[in-house]
C-alpha cells in the first residue's frame, strides 16, 4: 500500500471513530470503512465514483445517432456480492424500445468499490437474484420480452466470472395462449 494510500485510510478510519464515538454502531461502520479502504487499495482503477456517469459515459450503440435527450435513472436490485449494500442498475427511457426491453448496465457496491458487472437489453425490474452463487456472487436471470403480453420471450441466466457477469444458460418462454402448442411452460418464466 503507498503512503498517500495508508494516510487515506488512517483518516477514513479517524473520521468514522470520531462520528461515531459512543454510538454504539462504531464497530460496524469501522469494519464497512476498513472493507471500502481494502477494496479500493486492491483495485482503485476499477472502482467508479459515479455509476450514472459510468452508464451515461456507455450508451447503447443505437443512441449513438442523432442527439436524443437521456435521463438517466437508477433501479435498486437486492445484495448480490455479499458485501451487505445493496447494488444498482442504470437506464434511461431513451434507451429503452417499443417492446419495453431497455439497454441497462448492472453495477456491484463491492465494499465501497462500485464496478460495473453487466449490460443487458431486457425488461426493467425483471434482474432478479437467483438461489445459486459462482464464487460467491448470486447469479442473477433476466426477462427479454417478445410480445404477448410481457408472457413471450427469453429469460437469460446469468453466472459470475471472476470480472463481471457472462451469460449461461436460457429459457425460452412461449405464449401460453398459443393454440395447439402443447409445449409446458417452464415454472421459471413470468
């Protein structure tokens, strides 16, 4: 660690004990300021400061034509790296197409250390953690709509690979009003 590193840290830590002297929570947000400080003394290339600057700075490559007013805005979705914090997703209404799939970037907190993990085109809301994890991040799947009502399209699963997500396995979702079809409907699909 250099020297600017640890007097960062040394003041980090300094700031937070003196807040939160007799508050009993100290402990706790000492041990957050200590796993930020580490994050961001191992990787401090990769940590952002703004994820909204980040997904803004990472349009689609379809709004790269004519100039089209973005607003961007941000999605919670739950804890997904274990570091407690819950992690965000950015889109914008300009990126999101007639069908109500949206181009959106998935950020980790990763103890303090934002980093972006994964871009998608899929229905906002629809990343949803998963009961697995692939070294110790939940897998998350998302929903792709086609048409019938939200009901057709893919849902895409999605595993961690050491720098951010990669795209596994997926479940095609059909019509459930599709005449003649017979096929049954995987209990995954919306």
């Amino acid at each position: 660690m250099s020297a600017a590193a640890g007097t960062l840290r040394a003041t980090r830590l300094a700031t937070v004990i003196v807040l939160g002297a007799g508050s009993g929570a100290c402990c706790h947000a000492r041990a957050s300021v200590e796993a930020a400080a580490a994050a961001a003394d191992r990787h401090p290339a990769e940590c952002l400061v703004d994820a909204t600057a980040d997904a803004a700075a990472h349009p689609p490559e379809e709004a790269l034509g004519p100039a089209v007013p973005v607003v961007p805005f941000s999605i919670d979705v739950p804890d997904l790296d274990g570091d407690g914090a819950s992690e965000v997703i950015i889109s914008a209404d300009a990126w999101c197409g007639t069908s109500g799939n949206c181009y959106q970037r998935l950020y980790l907190s990763g103890a303090g250390c934002v980093r972006h993990a994964l871009t998608l085109v899929a229905q906002l809301e629809s990343v949803q953690p998963l009961a697995t994890a692939t070294q110790g991040v939940q897998d998350v799947s998302a929903f792709e709509d086609d048409g019938c009502a939200g009901q057709l399209g893919t849902l895409r699963l999605f595993r961690w690979d050491r720098d951010g997500y990669t795209e596994g396995a997926s479940v095609r979702c059909g019509c459930p009003d599709e005449e003649g079809s017979g096929a049954v409907r995987d209990d995954r699909c919306p």
